[in-house]
C-alpha cells in the first residue's frame, strides 16, 4: 500500500514534536515514535481507525501517557492508498 502524508500532517507532528520538546525533549521523541509506528501500523490494518464525522475520513487514537493522540486520515482501497491528512493531541482544539 501506498502511504502518504500530507503537508498538513507533516506541519504538525512538527508542531507537536516542538511542542513538547520544550518540555522534555525524549517525551517528545516518543511521542513522534509512537505516532509514526502507528501511522506505520495501518499499513496492515488500514481500516481500523473509527469514522470520523467527516464521510470516507477515519481516526486512529494513538495513547501515549495519560492522554492521547488522534491521526485523521482516508484510505482508497481501489488505488492500495492511504493518505494521512491531519495530527493532533486528543485536548487540542480540531479544525
């Protein structure tokens, strides 16, 4: 399967990784480790996510520590295609 990620994606595991690096830089490392496996994951299992509201969109809920991180992405069975669009920490305010 083809595995794409958006700008947008890109932009905030940025985001989130400088986020958190102010704080403590190998909890930021982990938190980008343990949201690129799962990406990664979904290689296999690409439907496992829960529907988002959002038709053809699912979110995969990533837990790290005490909260969690959501991974909003599509998959395209016909074309062996999955882009991930956006990332975000499960207290962020979504788009």
């Amino acid at each position: 399967m083809k595995l794409l990620v958006a700008e947008a994606a890109q932009a905030d595991l940025q985001r989130l990784h400088t986020f958190l690096s102010d704080v403590n830089l190998e909890s930021a490392h982990r938190a980008v480790a343990a949201i690129t496996n799962a990406i990664d994951s979904l290689d296999l299992f690409p439907d496992r996510g829960r529907p988002s509201p959002i038709p053809f969109i699912r979110e995969l809920i990533v837990p790290f520590g005490s909260s969690n991180y959501v991974v909003r992405y599509t998959h395209n069975a016909e074309r062996d295609e999955l882009i991930v669009l956006r990332i975000w920490h499960g207290r962020e305010s979504r788009e």
